[in-house]
C-alpha cells in the first residue's frame, strides 16, 4: 500500500509542478482530483505512512496555532534603493572600479512579501517570513499550501541544504476576486496585492490560506557550499529542481543594456499579471559577490531601481463621506481634474480620520494624488510652500452625514462607523442590494435605481418588506410597467426556494461571506440551531474566528433582526437546509457540463444541484465528461464535441428525473424537498 501512495504523491507533485510551475497541465482537473481523492482515502486509512509533504497537505488545515519565531540562519538582508537612473549608473562605476567590468542578472522586483525556504534533502522543511532580518514568523504551514512552491524537488542534483528566498504575491486576478468577497462580507478591503499576500501568509488557517490564489517566485538561493560559480546558474539549477523562477531575467554586459532592460520592464509591467515595482540589478560572479560584500543592512553587490509611481499635484476642494452597507464611513476627495497615468482623477481615496490628520490634510490645500497597485487614486502628501494662509486643520465628521448619529470607533479597526443599522438609508438601502444580488437572493429586475425609488415611496424599508410588494405597487414606476412588474414579483417569489447557506449570506451579517455562511449551515443545519447556539458552539464550525462569532451573536440577539427574520420566515425564506450527512448522492462521481439555458432553473440551480447530489462541474466538454446537460440556444461546437467523443447529452427534465425530482409540471419548491426526506438535500 505504502508503495501506491508514495506513486500518487510522486504523480501528483509532477501535474502539479506541470500546472502551477509550467503552466501546462497534462491531465484533466477531473483525474487530477480523483488521484487526489484516492490518495486522501488511502493516507487516512493508514495513517502510520502520513507525511507533512504530502500534496493531499496542500488544502491546508486548520490547526496552525500561534506561529512560532525563528533565527534566520543567514540574515534576510533589504536592498539599496534608488529612483534615479544616475545613482544606478554609479552603482556599477562603484562595482567595475572595485571588481573590474562584470556581468550583471537583471531581474522583475515583485511587489509582494519576502519569504525564505528551507530544503532538506529535496524536501520543503521550514518557511520563514523576513520578520526583522534575523528573525522571522515560522508560516511553513501556510507556504505549503501555495502551489507553485515544491514540496519535494525535482532530480537529484540539489545540495542536501539550501534556503531559497523570493517574493510571495497574489496576483491582481485573486487579488480582486478576494477584496470583491471582502466587502460582500462587510470586511475592510486589503489596499492593494503585497497587503493582501502579507495579510494572507499570516493568516491562523492554512484552509483559508490555500484557497486565496498565493503565487510565488524565487530569486535567490543561499547555502555554505553552492557547488554554482554564479547567480544565474544556481536560479537555472532551481528552475531544474521545480522552483518557479520568472523567465524576465536577462543577463546584461553593460550600463547600456541596463538600461534597456529598465525601460523594456516599465512597459512590459502593465501587462503582467501581478505587481512588480522596479528591478533589481545583481552581481552575478559568486566570487566578485563575496569580494564586494555587504553593509550592515544590503549585499554591496545588488541594488534595486525603482519605479516611480505616477503623481500629480491638484487642489482639494472639499471631503465628502460615504456610508458603506456596515455603516463604515469613508471619506472621499473632491480634486479639481488632474490628468494621471491616462486617465482624468477628480476624486481620491483619504481612507480614514487618522490617515487625514498623519498628513494634515486640509481643505484647499494642494495635494499629491499617486496611483499605485491602487484601482483608486490616494492623497500622498501636501504641497506646503502652496498652503493658504487662513488654512485650519481639518475637522473629522463626528455624526453621520446621512442620518444624524454619533459615530463609533470599533477596537483594531481605522474607521468610523455609524451604529444606526436599523435606520440610517444607505445601510439599509446597501442591506437589501446586497439580499438582492444574484449570488444570494437572485432577485431579478430589482436595479440600485428602483430599490432606492421604493424605499423613497416606504414601500420598503428592510428586506422583509420586499416580500409584500405588490405588481400593482411596481407597475407605476419609472422604466417599469405591468410586465416588469409581475416579474419582479414572479422573481421575489423564486427567491424563497434559495437554500439556506445563500439566505444565510443573503441576511448580510457582517464578516460573514459565502464561504462561512456556507461553513455554517453545513456545521448547524438551521437558523434555529445557530439562534441557540452559544458563542463557544458557534466557534465551533469551520473557519470561524471570534470575529465572526461575535458578529453572529450580535446579530442574531438584534430584536429588529429577530422580527425580519420571522416575517421571511412567514413568507417562506428557507431557513434550514440539512446538514452534511444528509447528502444524496445518486450522481456521486458523475461529471457535468452544463450548456444553454434552461426552462425551470438557472444554470447556477442546476450545477448547485449536481453538487448537492455528489456530481461534478466542469467547464468543458472532454472524454471525462459524463453528462452534457443541453439547453436551449447551446453552442454548437460543444454538441458536436459531445457527439465526437460519446458523451451522453441530456436535457433538464431527464436530469431531474435522474435526481428524483422528474416530472413535475412546475419547479419543485425547496421546501418540498425538505418534507421529503427521499429526496435529496439542499446541499
Ligand atoms: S534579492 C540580499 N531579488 O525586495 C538580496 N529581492 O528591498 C535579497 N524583492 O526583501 C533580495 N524582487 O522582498 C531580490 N528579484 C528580487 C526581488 C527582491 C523583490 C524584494 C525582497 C526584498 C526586497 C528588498
């Protein structure tokens, strides 16, 4: 048996390496997975041949601890800096008159987080974060759920111990995707990528870590006794070994090829994926490295130019504050138009009270605005030779500009917030946008525009009310008429077949997101269980901190809330959904790709449905599909694929059939389901 688990985690670390590293995957996700799945299966059956380095170790766990501090074997040393052409050119008349002419390895600055690992015998031992330099933040656990960091390396050439240091970084896709989730759950956005692959390395659960979309690159490799004359071949040798080294190095003979490379990197940054901030030039010769040797603080060998972030220098005409879903403010600059890096700025971001006074910032002063990894543009300084002579500091808003209350400030958090859920309007107003969106309620035909119309008219104040509205109520609005009307009512009706994980998220409690809405459902079944479950119990599902506990409980106690959730409840919102042990799973281990569009459920429904009852998704059609479910207006290249390779085309109601719900002459309410424990779950 050890025999078989040693050959899947042999193979697995190869697709892995071919889809992270190379880019370039030999197998499905399908077979990749069920490896996986087989694996997991025979590791937890005899447990006696676990290893830390396992690939089933990647999805992380939830044990990490607090983490410990360790002593970096070689210091993690910064580099020099510099914005200027001219002290890079001195940079390297320093090193030729000290060394004579070289050769230099220009290299990306990624804009992430330092990160120094340990390999053992080509296995991954220990990860450390820069800390202060000599020391650093044991996160070995959290680094071994990022992809394209080997576990155990490829050949078998590698010295028996080496540390390998690069840049951890979230890519600006994962980046987005991550900060989108963040403000649905009411959390404080990350700034930009480096705070968020900084924030997520130093997150307790490595589940949490893994699913954020870390990448990585390598770019220096230390050891007693590198068997390598230089820089550029030992990071050769370790592109060999697994290591995901950038393919922008280039090795460069003089000043001038420098500076080709420099102004090649400033274009070719707006189109990489991730952040990068400058380069970083390198002695490559070991022995001329060690000749020049370090400073205190940076090797004497390598120096980082950096790339200036556009400014420009405009006038703050006024701060106007806006209030967000969870009632946290967030002031605004009004600039007279500036033009920067292409675009016309007239507004920019001051993020908080404490933020505004650092810098002094006042009214009519003439600021810098920058653009940096930021999508909004951010006052960076004030030009002071500039200030006005009457100028007076600025005064923070002490109460809410929309409904009048004193603002709070919440411990660890940097701004203010108004406490006023129940009845401040862009609280309320941003509560039921959020209840509508198609990822909770997936209420149709229900834009910004005409939620804040009805909640002008009193027709809605909170997400109850939404339940009552009437076609005859809708039908006189702008845009509107009979038959948007009644399918806006059609539409809030479907709604209450949404399972519970999704009302659950819907509800907006803050910090809690798809996943832990989901993570809680599955842990409690109900709304009622978690109503009377204590803080401790609550502690108790996956992924859920304190934090968010809290806010459950605040939440739940909140009488307003209590009286919103009965009257949901009373117009037939799902409130319960079975636990994980009442899975159905009569297309266990069945693959879907779902195409067209379908009479009775979306196409979300219905690949919610394949999961509920064990099957798959897939994005395309391949020879591990399955099934394609086909409907209406499909593409017909997929059909002909289909056809090609004999997979099985189906239509909705054979589906259906196929997950006891067939023949129904309209679409079978969750809550049916529910009464009919044959019948599958909500999962
Ligand atoms: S070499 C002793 N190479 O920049 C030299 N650093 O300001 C070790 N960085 O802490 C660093 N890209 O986090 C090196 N290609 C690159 C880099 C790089 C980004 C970061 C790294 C380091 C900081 C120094």
């Amino acid at each position: 048996m050890l025999q078989r688990i040693l050959e899947l985690r042999k193979a697995l670390n190869d697709h892995n390496y071919r889809y992270y590293v190379l880019n370039d995957p030999a197998i499905s996700d399908y077979d990749y997975d069920r490896m996986m799945r087989e694996l997991q299966d025979l590791e937890a059956a005899y447990p006696q041949y676990d290893d830390p380095n396992s690939p089933s170790h990647r999805v992380g766990s939830d044990l990490s601890g607090e983490f410990a501090t360790v002593a970096h074997r070689y210091p993690m040393l910064s580099l020099s800096n510099t914005y200027s052409l001219e002290e890079l050119h001195e940079f390297c008349d320093r090193v030729t008159r000290e060394v004579g002419p070289t050769e230099y390895v220009c290299e990306l600055k990624f804009d992430g987080t330092a990160i120094s690992v340990t390999y053992e015998n080509g296995r991954l031992v220990r990860a450390v974060t820069r800390g202060d330099g000599s020391t650093g933040d044991d996160v070995t656990a959290n680094v071994r759920t990022i992809r394209s960091i080997p576990l155990e390396l490829r050949g078998n050439d590698y010295p028996s111990f080496f540390e390998i240091r690069g840049e951890i970084l979230m890519p600006r896709a994962s980046f987005n995707r991550l900060n989108a989730e963040r403000e649905e759950a009411g959390e404080s956005p990350f700034a930009n990528p480096r705070n968020a692959a900084a924030g997520t390395l130093k997150q307790q659960s490595s589940a949490v870590v893994a699913r954020r979309g870390l990448d990585n690159f390598m770019y220096y490799l230390v050891g007693d006794e590198l068997p390598y004359t230089s820089h550029w071949e030992s990071l050769r040798k370790a592109k060999e070994w697994g290591f995901k080294i950038s393919e922008h190095m280039k090795l460069c003979r003089s000043i001038d090829a420098i500076d080709d490379y420099i102004r090649m990197v400033d274009k070719l940054r707006e189109t990489l994926p991730y952040d990068t901030d400058g380069v970083v030039i390198k002695v490559n010769d070991y022995v001329l490295q060690r000749k020049l040797g370090y400073t205190a603080k940076s090797p004497r060998w390598a120096v980082a130019y950096k790339f200036k972030a556009e400014q420009a220098l405009t006038r703050l005409n006024s701060v106007d504050f806006q209030v967000g879903r969870t009632g946290a403010i967030t002031p605004v600059a009004n600039l007279d138009p500036v033009q920067l890096a292409g675009t016309t700025v007239k507004r920019a971001s001051l993020h908080n009270a404490e933020q505004i006074a650092l810098l002094d910032i006042r009214l009519h002063d003439m600021v810098y605005v920058e653009k940096g990894g930021e999508i909004i543009p951010k006052i960076v300084g004030v030009e002071l030779s500039r200030r006005p002579a009457d100028s007076v500091p600025f005064e923070y808003i002490t109460h809410c500009p929309e409904c009048g209350t004193l603002l709070v400030k919440y411990e660890g958090e940097a701004k203010h917030y108004c406490p006023n859920q129940s009845h401040c309007p862009p609280q309320i107003l941003g509560r039921i946008i959020h209840f509508i969106a198609r990822r909770a309620m997936d209420i149709e035909g229900l834009g910004e525009e005409t939620v804040a119309l009805l909640y002008q008219q009193g027709l809605i104040r909170d997400i109850a009310d939404l339940y009552d509205l009437t076609a005859v109520q809708l039908a006189p609005l702008p845009r509107l008429g009979d038959k948007s009307a009644e399918n806006i009512v059609k539409s809030i009706r479907r709604s209450t077949e949404i399972p519970f994980p999704r009302v659950l998220f819907a509800l907006g409690i803050r910090f809690v997101g798809e996943t832990t809405a989901k993570n809680l459902a599955v842990h409690f079944g109900s709304l009622d269980a978690m109503m009377a479950a204590s803080r401790e119990e609550l502690l108790a599902a996956d992924e859920v901190g304190e934090k968010i506990a809290d806010s459950i409980v605040q939440y739940l106690a909140d009488e307003e809330n209590q009286r919103i959730v009965a009257r949901l409840r009373e117009a037939g919102v799902q409130f319960s959904g079975r636990k994980r042990e009442g899975l159905s799973e009569s297309l266990e281990g069945k693959t879907f790709v779902i195409s067209g569009t379908f009479a009775r459920h979306s196409r979300d429904q219905l690949k919610e449905l394949i999961e509920l009852h064990g099957g798959k998704n897939l994005a395309a059609v391949s020879s591990n599909t399955d099934f394609l479910l086909a409907g209406a207006n499909m593409g017909p290249a997929k059909l002909a694929k289909a056809q090609k390779l004999g997979v099985e085309i189906i239509d909705e109601e054979r589906f259906l059939t196929m997950i006891g719900e067939g023949n129904a002459s309209r679409p079978t309410s969750v809550a049916e389901q529910e009464n009919n424990p044959v019948q599958g779950s909500l999962f």
